[in-house]
C-alpha cells in the first residue's frame, strides 16, 4: 500500500512524464497546472488559478494563461469553449468525444463520440474541405436542474 505523499510523488512522476512527451519543459507550474486539471477536468483558467495558487502562491494568472496556451498547442490539453462561458480545459484529448452543457447551472460532463470516428457529422456539402473534426456541444436541463425547475 502506498501512503498518500508516496501516491502524489508517483503521480508527479507520471504528470511530469506527459509533460515531457508532449514537447515541453516540466516547471513548477506546469506540474501544478496539470494536476489540477487532473483533478477537476472542464475548469477555466481562474477555477485553475484558485487550485495552483494554493499550491504555488508565487503563480500568477497571466502565467496559468500562459501555461495553458502551451499545454493546447502541443497538444496535452484540450481547450473547449461553450458559447457564453469562458474556456475550458481537459487532459481528455485522443479521443472525438463530445460535451454535454446544462443551460441553467453550466455543469459540463463528456459524452462518448456519437458515431465513434471522427468526423463524426458529414457535412451536406465540405465545400471541397479535408473535415477532421465536427465539434458538438449537445445543451439541456441536467437532472438536477430539471428536479428544482419542476419542484422550486
Ligand atoms: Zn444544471
Ligand atoms: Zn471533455
């Protein structure tokens, strides 16, 4: 059985390791970044500087920006951006899967690809594009917003 600080060790190990793979030099603040990404994937630079803070109170949020644009181009992180919220981030990257968003309370879960390749929706007519991705953000009432909508 490992111990807690053991487990975190061997998780900094493993952060720091797809860090590497993915082109980029492992900082304090990269780690920091991505662990907490880890922990709470669709979360928006603030939510993301709130955790890192904690951790590194030297970190700004200019350079949790800066973190995450990095992370995006080469390609650890993917960045979402539902209309009328601020971006948001996730590990989940090698896959075409979808979001879900609640228009009331804008919970965000992962939904599987609906076809599972992607692109999964052919346009009518790709204008003679090469597509490689549809993007789908599918929106609704989550069941807790249904359960105090109807019992307020
Ligand atoms: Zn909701
Ligand atoms: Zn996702």
């Amino acid at each position: 059985m490992m111990t807690d600080s053991s487990q975190r060790v061997a998780d900094a190990g493993l952060l720091a390791d797809s860090i590497r793979l993915a082109g980029l030099k492992v900082t304090a603040p990269r780690l920091a970044v991505l662990r907490a990404l880890s922990d709470s994937p669709h979360s928006n630079a603030d939510a993301l500087f709130g955790a890192v803070h904690s951790e590194l109170p030297g970190t700004s949020l200019q350079a949790v920006y800066g973190v995450l644009a990095a992370f995006a181009t080469a390609g650890l992180v993917r960045k979402i951006e539902p209309a009328g919220s601020p971006a948001l981030f996730e590990r989940r990257v090698d896959d075409n899967h979808h979001h879900i968003v609640c228009t009331r309370c804008s919970v965000v879960h992962d939904v599987e690809c609906a076809v599972g390749h992607a692109p999964c929706l052919t346009p009518a007519d790709a204008l003679g594009f090469d597509v490689r991705a549809a993007e789908v953000i599918y929106w609704g009432l989550c069941a807790q917003c249904q359960l105090e909508t109807t019992h307020p």
